[in-house]
C-alpha cells in the first residue's frame, strides 16, 4: 500500500498527527504494535495544558473531555506542615488545566481517526524502515503472519522510547542528552473520594507526594520511590502508611484511604535527542524525548511537536518547499527544551535524594518559600504549568 505520511505508533503524537493532517487534506496511515483494547486500557498522564485541551476541540475531539474531564484552577505545594495555593487563572489570565486521563484521550483519539477513514493497523510485528533519506522511503512490518510494505512520502516516527524509529538515525548522526534521577514515582489507583479539590504536589524529608484524581470515586497518587524497588514490597497498608507519614501537617488534614486496585513504578529521566529529522523521517513526542512527569508535561509536548510537524508537511505539498521541513526541528527543540527545563526544575525543587548536602536542601526550601510568596515566581511557574502556547517560543 501507498500513503503520504505513514505514521508509526497510535499514542497522542501519532494519532494527533494523523488528524492534523487529514484537516489539511493529506492521506496517512498508522502502524500500532499493540492491540487497541491495549491502548485504550494502559493508565498513564493525567494533566492536559491549556493548549493542548485548545487543541482537541479544536480537532473536533473535546466533546467528552469537556463533559467527563475536570477543569483545575489552582494547584497545592506542600512543605513544612503547610499547604500553599497557586491560582492558575489568576496568574496566567485565566487559563486552567484540565484532569482528563491520556487513555480516555487515546480513546477519543481512535475513534475519531477511524471515524475520518485513516487506517490504523494494530497488532503489527517486525516494524522496520527503509530507504529514510530517499524520495521514496518505506515501512516494512508483518501482521497475522504476513510481511506487508507500506510505501510514503515522509515517515512520522511516533512509536515512543523504545520504539524502532529513533534507532534508524544512525547513531554517529544523534545529538543525545540523558539525565537518570535517583528515584522513581509508585503510582496507585484507589477507590476513595478525593482528599483535596485541586493537585497537591509536597516535599518532604521522607520523599515527594502528589495527589491527583480520576473521578468522585477513583483517585490517582504518587509518592517518590527507589526506581529498583519491586511493587511486591508494597502491602496497602505500608503504601498508605508512607502516604500519612509525607504528607502529615499541622491542622489535621489527612489523605483518605480506600482500596488500591493498581500499582506500578515509572522511572525518572530527562532525555533528548535533537536529531529530530533524519531525510524523510521526522521524530515526534517520546521517541524524541522524555521528561520527569513532575511537570506533567510528557503528553503536552507530544501535542506541541505534531502541530508543527504537520504545519511542517503541509507546507511542502501546498508550497512545493523544504523551508518547513528543515525549520522543523529547530521551532520544535524551542519548546521541548522549555518543557524539558520545566520538568527538571519541578522535580529538583520538589524531591529530596540521599547523600545531598545540607546546603541544596536549604536552596529547594528558599526556592519553595519564594514560589509561595513571590507572585513574580508564581506566575512564572504557573504560565509553565498550563502551558505555553504552541507557537509562542519564535
Ligand atoms: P507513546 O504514548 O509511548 O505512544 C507510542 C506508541 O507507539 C505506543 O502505542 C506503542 O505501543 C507504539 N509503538 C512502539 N513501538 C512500536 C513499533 N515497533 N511498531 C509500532 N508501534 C510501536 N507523563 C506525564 O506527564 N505524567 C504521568 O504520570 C505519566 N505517566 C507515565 C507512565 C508510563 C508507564 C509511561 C510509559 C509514560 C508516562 N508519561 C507520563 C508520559 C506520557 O504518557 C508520554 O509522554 C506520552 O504517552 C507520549 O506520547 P507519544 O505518542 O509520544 O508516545
Ligand atoms: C498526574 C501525573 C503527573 O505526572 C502530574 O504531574 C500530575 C498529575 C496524573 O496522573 O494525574
């Protein structure tokens, strides 16, 4: 089969980028490794930035985030026994963010895809891709035994960390940076009804915290871990035992505990790699990079990068030019180092790790008196926080 861009992976950038590009009238197809029941059940992000809720509605798929998801106007940092508000709108001019799950958002997003006629193969094996700085390059795979060959103009690489398209840039070829914290997050859902209306994100000398939530009824927690450390180690009752103990303060607030039904551990790191173009390959969202989720910036950038890949792709079949191709990977890094910055300074502010000395102990809790008492500060972090506009970094 013949496309014009085919699109490997059916995450947020994949499937954004196909919708992107049917508005604009260009054919795509997409290759997905995993089965849709898959996609659609596995619990990752949470927080969608101003822009990126814009831009779904945009897309003509925000009806159900609108109805379902929930609108947040604030955010809590805790430290020192105290809780501290920062007032999103009032600090940003009125933008909000909105708690809305990533695979609630992957089922919007398939349905829509499907809806417009793009194709998704999902279940496919054996992805690899040829003939990437040629006019003419192509994505081999197999699904249900047989080989298959997918023929295109360009190749959007959408397929995550681990997925095969970074590695067809040749590695003399990659300009890469890699950052590995010394902790990772256990996230849990549990039955039980929120402990607080908005996020809390909290320090403590025993490790991080942050409450979010998915509904009335189901709540999403994290609290700073030993990224070696096994969920089987973790009976409920030493989960909600460390939960107490970090986020225990003053007035008598506590977190509401209920039955946990999902656990697991995500690891922490920076990566990026600037190599976002290799001849008619374009790299978009986690294949190019990875951020600590403390800024809850790792979908909201796959978003920012497809708006200007497909502004990108258009522009060549509309203009007959490369300007947009080869500007690509410069307009995209402005705003991926942004949020890479962002998600690094949340998370050194926010997480104690071992053997630090006493003065960066004292420098996160001066920054942290700062952001609460500074509305300078404040603002600064809130207008990362909602989220810069796609194409406000010129
Ligand atoms: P992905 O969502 O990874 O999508 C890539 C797709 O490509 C996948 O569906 C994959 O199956 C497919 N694929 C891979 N290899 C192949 C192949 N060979 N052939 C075909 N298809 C392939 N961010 C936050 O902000 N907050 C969080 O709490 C948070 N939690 C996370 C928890 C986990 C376990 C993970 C993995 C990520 C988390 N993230 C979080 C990050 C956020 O979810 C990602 O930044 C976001 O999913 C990026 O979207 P993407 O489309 O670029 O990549
Ligand atoms: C969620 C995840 C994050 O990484 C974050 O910063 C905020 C919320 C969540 O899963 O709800």
């Amino acid at each position: 089969t013949t496309t014009q861009v085919g699109i490997i992976g059916a995450g947020p950038a994949g499937l954004l980028l196909a919708l992107l590009l049917q508005r604009k009238g260009i054919a795509s197809a997409v290759l997905e490794q995993r089965s849709r029941e898959d996609i659609e059940a596995t619990i990752k992000a949470g927080v969608l930035e101003h822009p990126t809720a814009e831009l779904l509605r945009q897309l003509g798929v925000g009806a159900r985030m609108d109805r379902e998801g929930f609108v947040h106007e604030g955010i809590e940092l805790a430290f020192g026994g105290r809780r501290h508000r920062i007032d999103l709108p009032e600090l940003t001019g009125g933008k909000t963010i909105t708690v809305y799950p990533q695979h609630e958002v992957i089922k919007d997003l398939v349905a829509a895809v499907l809806a417009a006629g793009i194709s998704i193969e999902f279940g496919v094996t054996a992805v690899s891709l040829h003939d990437v700085t040629s006019a003419t390059p192509s994505i081999r795979y197999e699904k249900d035994g047989a080989a298959h060959e997918l023929r295109c103009d360009f190749i959007g690489g959408c397929d995550g960390f681990h997925g095969p398209s970074r590695q067809a840039i040749p590695q003399a070829l990659r300009q890469e940076h890699l950052k590995a914290y010394p902790c990772g997050w256990f996230g849990i859902l549990c039955e039980a009804p929120p402990s607080s209306d908005e996020l809390i994100y909290a320090q403590s000398e025993r490790g991080f915290v942050l409450l979010s939530t998915r509904s009335q009824t189901v709540q999403r927690m994290y609290f700073q871990c030993d990224p070696n450390d096994h969920v089987d180690n973790w009976s409920d009752d030493r989960i909600w035992a460390e939960f107490q103990a970090r986020l225990a303060n003053g007035d008598g607030w506590q977190v509401k505990e209920g039955r946990i039904f999902q656990k697991g551990i995500i690891a922490m790191r920076s990566f990026i790699c600037e190599t976002l173009r290799h001849g008619r390959l374009f790299l978009a969202g986690d294949s190019a990079h990875i951020v600590p989720p403390t800024g809850a910036k790792g979908l909201n950038l796959a978003a920012g990068d497809v708006v200007l890949l497909s502004r990108a792709i258009t522009t060549y079949y509309r203009q007959d030019s490369e300007a947009g191709l080869d500007a690509y990977a410069t307009q995209a890094l402005k705003r991926i180092w942004r949020g890479e910055h962002f998600s690094w300074w949340m998370t050194q502010m926010l997480h104690d790790f071992e053997g630090e000395d006493s003065i960066t102990r004292r420098f996160r809790r001066a920054q942290l008196d700062y952001v609460v008492s500074s509305r300078a500060a404040a603002m600064s972090l809130a207008e990362n926080y909602v989220g810069l506009p796609f194409e406000g970094i010129e």
